[in-house]
C-alpha cells in the first residue's frame, strides 16, 4: 500500500479555518499527524500542524521537495512556493 502522507505530497485543508487551501507536507510527524507548508503563511520555520483526517491528498507529488527532505538538505520558501504552483497548475489542467 502506498503511503498516502510523504514529504512532498500536495495536500488540501478540508477542515478549520484554512479549509481549501493548498500545502505540500513537510515531515511525518505520527501515523496521524503531519506538518504542512506552503512557503507564505506557513514556512519552514512555522509549519502547520493537521490531522491526517483533515487533510485530502492529491497524487501529485513535489519530487525535489520529498528527496531534499530525505538527504537532509535544506529546503527554502522559496523552493516550496515554486512547486506549489507547479503542482497546483497540474491540479487544474487536469480539471
């Protein structure tokens, strides 16, 4: 079974005040908890906290973000707001 909350994964906020915005998560945290960002509002230095069950997944997947986060290297803002964008581009052309 594939993981559906991996280190890059585009996820969207179904639940609380920031229902349908966009993130891509940043770290496991527990089977049921995840931290989010999206290089504005929420950063690498303040990421989002959610529950799993708050959260849609999409099968797009922010390749460089996932692999950085798996070697260790340090990811910017800046790398995170560009492939939000790509990724939700993909979202919308496929709607």
């Amino acid at each position: 079974m594939e993981e559906k909350f991996i280190p890059g994964r585009l996820v969207c906020s179904t639940a609380g005040r920031d229902r349908g915005e966009f993130y891509l998560v940043l770290r496991l945290l527990s089977p049921n908890m995840v931290q989010v960002v999206n290089g504005e509002e929420r950063t690498i230095l303040a990421p989002k906290k959610k529950n799993v069950k708050h959260l849609q997944p999409y099968p797009q997947l922010a390749g460089e973000v996932a692999e950085k986060t798996s070697t260790g290297q340090k990811i910017t803002d800046l790398e995170i707001k560009k492939a939000l964008e790509r990724l939700l581009a993909e979202v919308q052309a496929r709607v």
